[in-house]
C-alpha cells in the first residue's frame, strides 16, 4: 500500500502542499535534496513531486529511477519561476508512450 504523495524541493515552493495533504520534505541543498529523494523512492510513495530547480541538480538520478513503474516523479515549477523542464519531461514521457507528440504539436 502506498502512502500516498510526496512533496520535494525548497521550502518556499513546497510549503502551500501540506494545505492540501501532501506529504512535503524541504531540502536546503543538492546533497540534502539527493538524500531525501533516494529515501523517499525507497519508501512507499507512488508519486514524488520535485521542484525544477532541485530535478535540474540530481537529474542523474531522476534518471534511474524514471525507468521503473513507481514513483512517478513530476516536476513542478517553483517560486523563482518555470524553467520548461516539466513540461519537456511530459512532452518526452507521451512521446515514448505513443511514439509521437500528440500533446504540443511540435511547439517547442
């Protein structure tokens, strides 16, 4: 049984989550945030939101773990703004479900 979502990135972008019931872990830095994320796929969580900017610094390992059916990991824009990365990483995730970009049309 999965414990439900998690919430990963910093705080200031993170914290209106826990309003909603999402479970939120702040991380301060890159070591914090790769540490936190590797214990929270180890976990029993099926869905792991992380900001652009922290998925930008442990990419390597957003990687890996992309290959499995659980988490799933989403990015989300955080308060210094959207960076494309999450929308990128859906345009990528249909294209390899279906083989072609039926969401964006192309548009970059």
């Amino acid at each position: 049984m999965y414990k439900g979502v998690a919430v990963i990135g910093d705080r200031d972008s993170i914290y209106g989550f826990s309003s909603i019931g999402l479970s939120i872990f702040p991380v301060s830095d890159r070591e914090d945030g790769l540490e936190k994320f590797r214990q929270l796929c180890r976990g029993d969580y099926a869905v792991i939101y992380i900001t652009e900017a922290l998925a930008a610094e442990i990419e390597e390992e957003i990687e890996k773990v992309s290959e499995s059916m659980c988490p799933a990991v989403i990015l989300i824009p955080g308060v210094f703004g959207n960076t494309g990365r999450g929308k990128a990483q859906v345009r990528k995730s249909v294209e390899k479900a279906v083989g072609s970009d039926i969401l964006f049309g192309g548009e970059k």
